[in-house]
C-alpha cells in the first residue's frame, strides 16, 4: 500500500492542528500508523492521495446511508448551491425535510434543525431543563452523546453516583448536575431514580448504543427506563444521532416500540452536509424560543444546502425501500464473516450497522465495562492488515462499522477475503 503522500500530508497537518486532525479518532492513535488522506469518494470505495482503493465501512461515521456521492444527493447540493449557499432565513427545504421527520418519528410533532448532532443534543437537554424546571440529567455510561460539556462525564464510584468529568476543561460542579448508570443494570437504574427521581429533567440514552462498541440494549431495559421517567416527570431522550433513519424510518424508537418524549437526529438526515435536528411532543418544544423560554438558535440552522441533501436522501431511501434493502445486505455481510469469525471474534449487527469484537464471550457486551480489553489490541493488528488489503474499517476498536446502499455482494465477498487472509497474517 502507498502512504507517501499522506504521510507528507500528515506531517504538514500537524504543523497546524492538533494532532494534524478535526476531530480526534481519525489521528489513527487507537490503532498505529499514518491516517489517510481521502481524494475521492464514489458509492462504496474511496480512493486516497496516494491511488489506494479501498472498500469503505466508515461512511463518515454513518451519514452516508446511500453511499458516497450519491447521484441524486449531489444533483440536489449543486440546485440548491446554485439558488444561494445560505440567507439565514427560512427556506422551503426545510419545511419539506421537517414534514419528513415528523411523519417517520414516532412522537415527533415539532422538529427544529441545527448544525450537528453535539448541538442538538445540548439543545434538547436546555428544553428538558426548561419544561420540568429541574438541574439534573442521567446518562449511561457508555453512551456518546457529543462533546458538550455536561455529557463529558463518566461514573463516580457506586451504582448510580454524580458523575465527574472525563474531559479536560469540564468543571467538577457541572459534572455533579449529570448522574450516570451503567447500561443494562435495573438495579443501578432504579437506585438512581430512587435517590435523584425528583431532581430529574430528563434521561438520556442512545437507545442502540454505538459508540463504544455496539451494545445492544434489551427491550425490558429500555422499557423500564421509561416507565421510570414517566412515574418521576423526568422526559425521555433517544439520542438517534446514529440510529435515526438508519435502522428503520422511525428509527430505534420504531424498532424497539418505545416512544420518547424528545429525540436527536443528525447524520442521515443531512446525507453527508452538518445537520442535526431535536423534536418530540407538541407541549414540551413550544418551550423554544420565540415560542417560549428555551434559548435556541443557529446562523446555518436549516440552511438550503444541507436540507437538500437530507432530503433527497430519504426521498431515495423511501422510494427504494432502503431499509429493508440494508436489512438484507446486513443478513449477507453476517453469512460471509461469522464463520470466518469463528473462534476468534463476533459480528454484533443491528440493521446497517455492525460492530468486529474481537472476542468470542457469549452473549456479546451490552455494557461498557464488559468490553474484553484485549480485543481493542487485536482490533488494533487487524486493522492496518485490513488496510493493507483495500478493507477500511473505522480506526478505533471501539467504533462500529455501516453499510450503504451502494455495497454489493461483490463487496462483501472481497471483505470477507480480506479478512479471511488478514487473520491468517495476525491471528492471535
């Protein structure tokens, strides 16, 4: 494989970012080497600086739910670019994409969007605050939830304690507001809302957690979440930054049956440009200004460009029947790896999305604590001979992995190729 140009590109990038990169995971630190310099993307590979081609189950980190470079998305950034790149004022693609999300969202009466999922995550949890006129939230450790500062927090000794922070610059006393539990622990849960229920405004979850792995939850525990928010007052948030419009049409809340009282979206809604967006029920977002109290707003916030591409985005997805479509590709991308897998690690998928753990404990983790530290170090050996192979997987061992609706069975078999001789070259 040539690096060449990448290195000399890394090189002049770290003269001027941190780390040479935008955001930390593509540095490559979790799993050694040089990152990559995409040039060019087009359906399910991407080829870099230096002419290497590669089969691509990043797809920037899931946005891209019909590949890259969609036909009919990019023909609808270049209409929209061609009326204005942004007016800061409203514009009709915002209202056909809104009609979208509430019609698909179980729940979903009102939606306002923004620029990324971390903004539309701290807006939802400023309504949540607004609405119940309590401080407090509870996450679960494990769940990502972007990088504002109350959700940069981690467990504090004991089941269900104030949380302190995991991040520099998060100060203790902010940290001491977010109450954090472990995932599918009733009892942590329940001592939780025992001890903090009436101080509440909401609990936050990532109802398909992926972004420590993926940790798929029960549908008992999700259930009892929300049976414990309605009897304390505490409001609901799915956090579906990942899961939203990628695992069903109405997202983890359709595949689950459980109807929150708020949601987040980002990633497939803007196909590929930054959107984000919160919504829920009617009485609970009339809370935003210029409606109520809750301070909101965004210069780019619906922004022309980027509502055209979610919108031809799911107008494709709906017309093809996308879901079902990734469904079956997933069904496919299982037969062809498990039992090249076998006996040294595990396909989690749920939908399009899919996670290589690299340890054959059953039942897979459903929790973060559960994850088997060594598979982070073959993850590690694997993934740069992956590359050296035309596979790119996300380079972390603790990122999960999409499909599209441009993979093909050929790419799958190439995959499972790949893999079969890359863990031959590395087995453990």
């Amino acid at each position: 494989m040539r690096i060449a140009t990448s290195e000399a590109l890394y090189r002049r990038a770290c003269q001027l970012m941190p780390a040479g990169v935008n955001s930390p995971v593509r540095a490559f630190r979790a799993v050694g080497g040089t990152p990559i310099f995409y040039r060019q993307g087009q359906g399910s590979r991407f080829t870099d600086v230096d002419g290497n081609t590669f089969v691509d189950y990043v797809m920037s980190w899931g946005p891209l739910i019909l590949g890259h470079a969609h036909p009919e998305v990019v023909e609808a950034v270049k209409k929209a670019a061609e009326r204005g790149l942004s007016f800061g004022a409203p514009c009709e693609a915002e209202v056909a994409l809104a009609e979208k999300v509430v019609a698909s969202y179980p729940g979903c009466e009102l939606v306002r969007f923004v620029s990324s999922g971390t903004e539309a995550v701290m807006a939802a949890i400023r309504v949540a605050r607004g609405f119940t006129g309590r401080p407090r939230i509870l996450k679960f450790e494990g769940c990502y939830h972007g990088h504002s500062d109350s959700l940069l927090v981690k467990a504090g000794s004991g089941l269900a304690t104030f949380g302190t922070p995991s991040s520099g610059g998060v100060p203790a006393a902010l940290a001491e507001l977010t109450v954090v539990v472990p995932l599918d622990d009733e009892q942590a849960l329940e001592e939780a809302f025992a001890r903090y229920g009436s101080e509440l405004a909401c609990a936050i979850i990532e109802p398909i957690p992926a972004n420590a792995g993926l940790l798929l939850q029960r549908r008992e525990f999700l259930a009892r979440l929300a049976d414990l928010c309605r009897a304390s007052g505490a409001l609901l948030i799915f956090d579906e930054v990942i899961s939203g419009f990628r695992v069903a049409r109405g997202g983890a809340a359709q595949v689950f049956g459980i109807t929150p009282d708020l949601a987040t979206f980002g990633k497939v809604i803007g196909g590929g440009m930054p959107v984000g967006a919160f919504g829920g029920r009617r009485d609970i977002m009339e809370q935003v200004a210029p409606l109520g109290s809750v301070y909101q707003a965004g210069t780019l916030s619906g922004n022309p460009v980027a509502m055209a591409a979610g919108l031809a985005t799911l107008q494709v997805l709906e017309r093809e029947a996308g879901w079902e479509k990734l469904e079956r590709l997933g069904q496919e991308l299982e037969l062809a790896l498990l039992p090249i897998l076998s006996g040294r690690g595990q396909l989690v998928r749920l939908g399009s999305i899919f996670w290589l753990y690299l340890d054959t404990a059953s039942p897979a983790p459903r929790r973060f604590d559960a994850i088997a530290p060594h598979a982070a170090e073959r993850y590690r050996a694997l993934h740069r001979a992956l590359l050296e192979r035309g596979v790119y997987l996300a380079p972390s061992a603790y990122e999960v992995g999409f499909l599209s609706l441009a993979h093909t069975s050929d790419d799958l078999a190439f995959t499972a190729q790949a893999l079969q001789q890359a863990l031959a070259e590395v087995y453990w």
